[in-house]
C-alpha cells in the first residue's frame, strides 16, 4: 500500500499505462537491435506530453555542442564527474596494491 498519497493517486491513474515489456525474444528486423529498442521507446511515449521532455533535450544538446566544438569545454557534469571520481579514491585505495 502506497503511503504517499501523491503517489498512490499517480497509481491509480497509470493503472492501464503500463510500460511494456522489451521484447528480447522477438526476431530481429532489417533494422535490428536500433529497430528493437525504437519500437520500444515509440510504444512508451504514445499519448504522453513531448513539451515536457523538449527543454532538457535542448539543453543537452547544447552541451554536445560544445563538446563537439571544442575538446577543452567545460560544463556543469565535468564538476559532478570530479566529485563521483574523488568520492571513489578512498574506497578503492586499497586495489593498488593488487594491479
């Protein structure tokens, strides 16, 4: 039982909107695996708001962009990177040793 009743409303809603199952065990097509994984995605966004998903698009295209254009650019994901590689140091100093 959802106890947050956001949830439990967003639940009863998409009761019927389920996401359907990745057919792994489906003969591939002529387009193969990218036909198999944009049929999924295709039967996933029916009927739902593509606005929403538009501005981060946008945005992520903007850093690809730059990223493109110029090897040395730097945008906000460099610092989260930094953050996630430091964060590892201390679990993983043990391994040197062993390589």
């Amino acid at each position: 039982m959802e106890t947050n009743p956001f949830r439990a409303q967003r639940a009863v809603q998409n009761e019927d909107q389920s996401d359907p199952p990745l057919p792994h065990d489906a003969p591939l097509s002529a387009e193969g695996w990218f036909g198999v994984i944009r049929t999924h995605i295709v039967t996933r966004v029916v009927g739902r708001n593509w606005w929403v998903r538009a501005p981060l698009l946008v945005i992520l295209l903007w850093l690809l962009r730059g990223y493109a254009a110029d090897p040395m650019y730097s945008s906000i994901f460099d610092g989260i990177n930094l953050g996630f590689h430091e964060a590892g140091m201390p679990p993983f100093r043990g391994w040197e040793a062993v390589s």
